[in-house]
C-alpha cells in the first residue's frame, strides 16, 4: 500500500517537476536516475583497470611520481559526458558527482591495486570559487568512491591558494613553474606513509593533477594514485 502510494507520488512529481536525463534531455520514467536507460547503456567507460598500464598513466610518465593513473569515462567534445560535466560543474547539478563516484566506487572496490588505499581527496577548488558555485564538483565523487574502498574521505588536507586557471598554452616547464605553488598542504604529518587517491573531474594535459601530486609528493613515504570521472582521449 505505501509502496503504492509512494509510486502515485513519485508520478505526480514527475508531472510537475519533470526530471530530465543529464545526457540526453528526454524525460526520465520511474526507475531511472540522473540519465536515462539509453545513455547509460551508453556512456563510454574507458575499461582501464588499475592493474595494467594505459594512456592516462602515460600522461604523467616523466613528471610526477605515482604508482598509477586511471579514468571512469571517455570525454569528447559533444555527447553525454560532456554534458553530465557541463551540468556538475556549472548548472547547480551536484549529485551528479555522486552518481558518477558510486558507479566508479563499484568498480574500484573489486581491485587488488586499491585495496589499501587510506584517504580519497579530491582535487580542491579555490574557496572564493567554492563559495560562488556552492560546492566543489568533485567532492560528493570523492566521498563516494571513499565509502567504497572503505577509505577515509578528507577535502581540508589539499587546499587550492592562489585563485588561477590551469595555464594549457605555456610550456610545461613553465607551467610547471607556475602551478607548482597553487596548491599547499595544511598538514604535513597526517599522509605520512599513506596510500593516497586523488580525484579530479576531467584530465585534459594532468596539469592540475600534477600540481596536486607535487604539493603532495613532499610528504614522506607517501603513495599516490590518480583518477578521473572522464579523460580527454
Ligand atoms: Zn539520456
């Protein structure tokens, strides 16, 4: 009876509040989520696992010491991620950080290469960029897949200090140069000798990752591991 009369709700609600599939924009039916059935049997899952290498590893080769790199998604230039990131990150859509970090969370938890991971972070936004958007995009992503590995979950370790965009037109010394001080760590002690994943939204050059990893590559014996909801293949 009340499963009845939640279903009666949950069609009403639809009627007047229609929710529409962030990949594709036709109306969502009752049991779906986020995106609709079509789109998810279509999002194009990258199938990298973390134990054999892959092309997002190969975009860090040579500049920052991790053990592995590794990507939920394929994104392109139209289509259904772009614009499951398009309404994450500019139109106010947070959960859907949270959809793509329990399917990734699903993944990740059967692999022998994270099972020891200690913290998830994710890759920190500067806070007057916080405040504007409300929240960070890949937070709820984050404490996702964090409850799946059965991970601690930690957003103040990794902090964002200077207010600038990723620089993808200058050299990558100079750019180097110029992210390396973005991003400080406000603990030194506590990553010490932990394994550690760091999150991001989309990898495009992996120079904001890069940044992240040489804040955190100061901490002794610490492991780093990198991942994404989506690569720029
Ligand atoms: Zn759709």
């Amino acid at each position: 009876m009340f499963h009845k009369l939640s279903n009666i709700l949950h069609d009403i609600t639809s009627v007047l509040l229609p929710r529409l599939c962030f990949g594709c924009n036709t109306l969502l039916i009752r049991g779906e989520e986020h995106v609709c059935t079509v789109c998810r049997n279509q999002l194009p899952l990258t199938e990298y696992n973390f134990n054999v290498e892959n092309p997002v590893d190969r975009i860090f080769y040579g500049r920052i010491l991790i053990v592995k790199a590794s990507a939920l998604l394929f994104y392109t230039d139209k289509g259904i991620v772009k614009n499951l990131i398009h309404y994450l990150k500019y139109k106010n859509q947070e959960q859907i950080g949270y959809f793509l970090g329990q399917w990734y969370g699903h993944i990740l938890k059967n692999n022998n290469y994270l099972k020891n991971i200690d913290y998830v972070i994710p890759v920190p936004i500067h806070p007057k960029k916080r405040r504007r958007r409300g929240y960070n995009q890949v937070t709820l992503f984050a404490k996702s897949v964090a409850t799946h590995l059965n991970a601690k979950f930690s957003e103040d370790i990794l902090t964002k200090t200077a207010n600038t965009r990723t620089q993808t037109k200058k050299t990558r010394l100079l750019r180097w140069q110029n992210k390396k001080a973005l991003y400080m760590l406000t603990n030194n002690e506590l990553l010490k000798d932990k394994n550690v994943l760091l999150l991001d939204d989309v990898i495009t050059t992996g120079a904001t990752m890069e940044a992240c990893a040489t804040a955190l590559s100061n901490t002794p014996g610490i492991k780093l591991y990198i991942a994404s909801m989506a690569i720029v293949p």
